[in-house]
C-alpha cells in the first residue's frame, strides 16, 4: 500500500473517493469538500489547510480521510480553547494541530473511508499515516470530530481520548402527515406549535421548496444574501459563499434542499439543508424581515414536513439549541476522538474528558425529561 498526502482534494479522482463510501451523505462526497477549496472556504485565510490522506493499492484507492491542518479552533464545533489556552501558560505551542472532520458542519458521518472488507489492514495505516504527518510538521494533537459510530468505536478502542455533546434530532416514526405527528405530542406543546404556524400562514408567508435542479441563480444570490448577513450581525465570519452554494446545487442537485420564504412576491427568508437517502440536515438560515415563527417554520416545520413526505428516517438541524425540544426534537449523544502528543497535559486533559462525559450524560438526562411526547420515543 502506498500513502499519498495532497494539499488538494482534486489530486484524488473524485469517483474512487466517492466509491468508498458506503452511504452518499453530502457532507463528504469530494464535490462538496472540493467546492469548499475551489471556492475559498478553506485555507490560510481561515486557518483549515487541506491534508487529505490517500492509500492506494496499485492503481486503486483503498483509503482515504479527510484531514486539515488547523491553525485555530474556528468551525470545529467541539470547542478546545482551554486546551489551547493550558499549552500556552506551559509555553507549548498547541498549533498547527490536525483534524479530520467537514469544515463547519457539525454531522456525524463517515471519516475513515474504506469498504468493509479492508478496514481491518486499512484503517491502521491510516492511523499510522496521521501520526507520521504530526511529527513531519510538529502537530500536537489529532481530532476525529463527529464520526460513525463504526469509526468512533474503532478509535476508542486505540484509547483516542474521547468527547460527548449533545444535538436535537427528529425521528420519523412512520407518520402520514405533519397532523399525525402532532398527536403524539402533549396537548400545550401541540397548542403552540399550531399557533407558530398559524402566525406565518396568516402572514401571508408562502413558501418554495427547491432542489438544486429547481433553484435558479437569483434563488442562490438572495440566500447568501441572507447567509452573509446572519453571521456578519453577530460579528462573525462568513466562511461559505455564493459561489459555493451554487456548486454544490450543480454537483449534487438531488441532496440539495433550499426552503424559501416569499410575502408579496418578494423573498425576505431562507434556509438551506442537505439530504442523503435516510436524513435530512438542517445547516444555515437567514432573513431580511424578522417576524414571529418565521425561523421555526423556515428551518423545522417545513423540514419536518419534507421529511415526512420523502420517507426520511431523521432531521438533523444543526447544534445547539435547546428550544428545539419543544418542536420534536430529541437530545441525541454525538462523540468525537481525540490524540495527542507526548505532553505533560495528557493526564490532566484524560481526567478533564472523563468529567465532562458525566456532564454531559447529566445535562441529557435533564432534557429528556423536557421531551415533549406523551409516549416517550
């Protein structure tokens, strides 16, 4: 087997990478991680160099992984500044570290990708190829964030420290229509839901639900309109683009969903998700006018709703948020694997996970009990 690390994803061909995935999420299929090159969303300027690692068996791709050098923490998700923080008061350099993870996209999914048959003699050499490149560029640490559970399991048992967090998904349990699963909620929770949607309808608000087929590029140019805006107002960064969006909706027309607001023929909100065969993922949202309901009907209902109508099994919408409870959601445990360099903070940040794992475990816990169901699910 022969390793090859690219500073490119496009030195990979896109069907072999594609052809090691046993399930088509978006998130990970080489023309959503190339347009994040191609169209600026990664690379020195916001701190996520591409890394990926490449196995090859003659002429066939056998594993890869997805993996960037990062120079800081932005777009991660599961946050690690006080890590960063202990390395400089001990005078260590905490950065350049590696991580394999989607830019910005907090899913759980696919991270070591190799077919069933060759993860028993692939995987360790992926492993052993991240190691090597840590110690090439002097990287503390290795960060798996958000994978598989067949790839989390594999890491946990090579004693990869380990993280928890808590999201907010939908579960489809068979329901003909939006009213059937109100049913199943309690009687206040299925009051107010009613009344949110009734508020946007009453509003005048109709809404456009486009793949990537359907939306035009005025579609896409008022969505990153909104996109930009939303993150601009709360001082941060908008690290996607226009010019992404819409080759993403080119490349992959059939996982893209972009659920538009319109009032008076004029778009003034919207939303974008992704789907795969089983899930449906709720990622970004923005508005030109602000009114009650409106982001709970543009990024949960009308996303319940797709679900229900396509057979999708679950709607991720994204981290955080506890109000999503109220909404359907449940609180589901995500994991992440972590590494690290020979450091005198090993212990102390062995012993900070293991106490943040029962943290976690307690603050769940207290969600479930806010489910809102009146047969818990």
């Amino acid at each position: 087997m022969k390793v090859t690390f690219c500073e490119r994803i496009d030195e990979i061909p896109a069907a072999q990478w594609n052809g090691l995935l046993s399930r088509a999420q978006p998130f990970v299929r080489h023309e959503f991680l190339n347009a994040l090159e191609v169209h600026g969303c990664v690379g020195e300027i916001f701190g996520w160099l591409p890394r990926h690692i490449a196995v090859t068996e003659g002429d066939r791709l056998v594993g890869a992984l997805p993996l960037y050098e990062k120079r800081n923490s932005f777009g991660e998700f599961v946050f690690d500044h006080a890590w960063a923080n202990a390395y400089h008061q001990l005078g260590m350099r905490y950065y350049p570290k590696l991580v394999s993870a989607v830019p910005y996209t907090p899913v759980c999914g696919p991270r070591l990708l190799v077919r069933d048959e060759d993860r028993r003699r692939v995987c360790p050499v992926l492993l052993e190829a991240v190691r090597q490149l840590a110690d090439a560029m002097g990287a503390s640490s290795f960060h798996c964030l958000f994978p598989g559970d067949e790839d989390q399991d594999w890491l946990e048992q090579r004693q990869f420290l380990v993280r928890h967090d808590c999201q907010y998904h939908w579960r489809n349990r068979g329901y003909s229509d939006f009213e059937v699963f109100l049913s199943t909620l309690s009687a206040k929770k299925r009051k107010n839901i009613r009344r949110e949607r009734r508020v946007v309808a009453e509003a005048g608000i109709r809404f456009r639900l486009l793949d990537g087929h359907a939306a035009t590029e005025a579609d896409w140019h008022a969505f990153a309109h909104f996109y930009r805006d939303t993150f601009l107002s709360k001082g941060n960064t908008p690290p996607l683009n226009e010019a992404f969006f819409m080759a993403v909706a080119q490349d992959m027309p059939d996982q893209v969903l972009l659920v538009l607001a319109r009032r008076g023929g004029k778009t003034i909100a919207g939303s974008l998700m992704w789907r795969d065969a089983e899930a449906l993922y709720g990622r970004y949202w923005g508005c030109s006018e602000t009114m009650d309901s409106l982001h709970f009907e543009t990024c949960y209902y009308q996303g319940i709703d797709y679900c229900i109508e396509q057979g999708l099994r679950v709607f991720e919408p994204g981290a955080q948020g506890e109000h999503k409870i109220a909404r359907g959601f449940v609180p589901v445990l995500t994991r992440s694997s972590h590494w690290l360099q020979d450091t005198p903070l090993l212990e102390p940040i062995r012993q900070y996970v293991q106490r943040e794992q029962a943290v976690v475990s307690a603050y769940k816990r207290k969600l479930e009990l806010r489910v809102p169901y009146k047969n818990v699910p």
